[in-house]
C-alpha cells in the first residue's frame, strides 16, 4: 500500500512538472498566439542550469556550487527567460510558420549543445546528484514522495494564480486582443512586437522552471530528456486540456502523462521484451489518435478558453428555440 501511494505522490509530481511547461506555452500561445515548437530547449536551459548551480563539486561538468534549490530555481528561470527574449528580439517579427521552425531549430541546437559540450553538461552521460527537494527525508520513501508531491502542489497552485491575474489585467487583455487582431490592437496605440516579446519571454522562463523543477524530482538529466518528443507532448497536454485556459492546460497535462504512463505499463504488459523498444512508438500514435479525435470533438480542447462569442455560438447550438426566437424578435427590412 504505501509503495503504491508513494508512485502515485512520485506520478503527481511528474505530471504537474508538466503541467507547469504547460503554463508556460500557454502564456505563449494560448493568450498570445505565438507558435513555439522548441519547448525541449528553453526545459533544457532551465534544467541544466539548475544542475550546474545545484550539485555538488565536480569535474565532470561545469559548475558544482553547492547553491540552494531555489537559488537553482530562481537561474533557471532567469536563463530561460533571457534565452526567449534573446530568440524573441530575433524571431518574431516572422509569421507564425517561420517563427515555428526558428524555435525548432533552437531546440535542435540547445540539445545538440548538451550532447557534446561535454565539459559544460556532462555531455551524453548527463549530470546526476541533483539534489531533491525535502532530502533529508530519503530514508523514508513514503513520506519524502508525498512531501515532494505537496510542494509541487504549492507551487503550481501558486504560479497558476499568479498567472491567472495577469491573465486577467490589462496586460493579459492586450495579449488576447493581439492574438485575435494584431492590427486593430495596433491603431489602438499597443505596441504588438513589445508585448509579443514580453509574452514569449515569461512563457520561457516558465518551461524553464518546470525544466529545472523536473530535473530536482528525478535528480539526473541527459540529453535524451529533451528531444522533440517532449515538445510535442507539451502541446498535446495543452491542445487536449483547452488551449487559453490555465486549469485546462494542468488538467491537460496531468491526463496525457496518465495515458502515457499507463499506455507504457500495458505495452511492457502485452508484448515480449524483444519487441518493446519497437513497441514504445505506438505510444506516440495512441496519443496522435487521442489528440485528432478531440481536435475532432470538441475544437477547443476539453476546458477550452471560454470568450463572449463561444458562449454565445454554444448557446445557440445547445438552444435551437432560442435561435429561433432570435430570430423572429430581430427586426426586418421594410
């Protein structure tokens, strides 16, 4: 029984690390309409960056300065953020299309990066030791799970409100009128390309820290972690959760990882050890099916952003009497 709590605690505090990246393409595409395909670098920034503060010393990578978690924390954060606006001032006066394989192309380049800059990252053995929150609890399995899962509670509860009032501030209202018309919101006097970058840089910081905060509950990373597979589950996560909504890109993120765990468990189950690494792909298409028959179903994701016309066209579908009254009450042409 408690083995069973302690992987659901540890499988909770996997998913909301996700959940958290999540957040952070939300930010960005979900209320700013910018189309970054290059989540596993700015994960990866964050996670390194962390690694290098946090661990102890060393040769065998950069860095070993023994810093606090959350001084790790804090620098990875900042590193992803910095890395965004970096590739932001450069990159998004692009469409949306070029904008994409740019931030692809990033990604490509940051894991390549750890792959052989082997005296900075550890290069393809990675870096291992990274110190996990509440440590002083590893002898007792069963309570240092659940410590790690309520901290990462903590957290994600504290950054989606933080990120729901900027949602809803003035700030948040310009992002979602650029996302809807960037040229109308420009003759009002807002400057898009500002805001659009501003955006872009705090959705980075954001996968940044889930990055580093992935990095503390497993305590290693490789840079196996960060291919692009792990971009096109975030934006799974946050296509099937309900893109534009923050409760929907967690609820999004904890699902999919649910599916993707099982779906690795029943696989381990089913076929013979020889034809499991062939097997594993099938995840990749069970969730490629899970996401074209939601993209099917309901457009906008299970929690999609909810505006003023959604409500109203839902209404009218969900109401043909009132359409109809509508109608017979809307005034006609003489």
């Amino acid at each position: 029984m408690l083995d069973l709590l302690g992987y659901a605690a540890f499988f909770g505090t996997t998913a909301l690390t996700y959940a958290i990246m999540c957040l952070g393409l939300n930010v960005q595409w979900g209320q700013t309409g910018l189309f970054n395909v290059g989540i596993a670098g700015f994960a990866a920034i964050g996670a390194y960056t962390s690694a290098i503060l946090t661990t102890p010393p060393t040769q065998a990578h950069l860095g070993g300065f023994a810093l606090p978690i959350v001084a790790g924390l804090i620098g990875a954060a900042a590193a992803a953020g910095l890395a965004s606006l970096l590739v932001g001032a450069l990159t998004l006066r692009l469409r949306s299309d070029y904008l994409a394989i740019t931030t692809f192309g990033v990604a490509v380049v940051v894991q390549l990066t750890c792959l052989n800059v082997q005296g900075v990252t550890g290069g393809p053995f990675g870096i291992g030791f990274i110190p996990r929150p509440f440590g002083g609890f590893a002898d007792r399995p069963g309570a240092f799970a659940a410590l790690q899962f309520l901290g990462m509670v903590v957290l994600t509860v504290a950054l989606f409100l933080a990120l729901e009032r900027l949602a809803q501030s003035p700030w948040g209202r310009v992002l979602r009128a650029i996302r809807e018309d960037e040229t109308a919101a420009a003759a009002l006097g807002k400057n898009a390309t500002a805001y659009r970058l501003q955006a872009f840089a705090l959705g980075g910081a954001v996968i940044g820290l889930g990055g580093a905060l992935q990095a503390h509950a497993i305590g290693f990373i490789a840079p196996d972690n960060y291919l692009p597979a792990l971009t096109f589950q975030i934006w799974t996560m946050l296509i099937i959760g309900g893109s534009g909504n923050n409760a929907g890109a967690i609820i999004g993120a904890v699902l999919i990882w649910g599916l993707w765990s099982g779906s690795g468990a029943a696989l381990t189950a089913i076929f013979p050890p020889e034809l499991q690494a062939r097997a594993a792909s099938l995840q990749v298409v069970a969730i490629g099916i899970i996401l074209c028959a939601i993209l099917v179903l309901r457009p906008r994701g299970l929690f999609g952003e909810r505006t003023a016309v959604s409500r109203h066209v839902d209404g009218l579908e969900t109401n043909p009497s009132t359409a109809l009254a509508e109608q017979d009450s809307a005034p006609r042409a003489l």
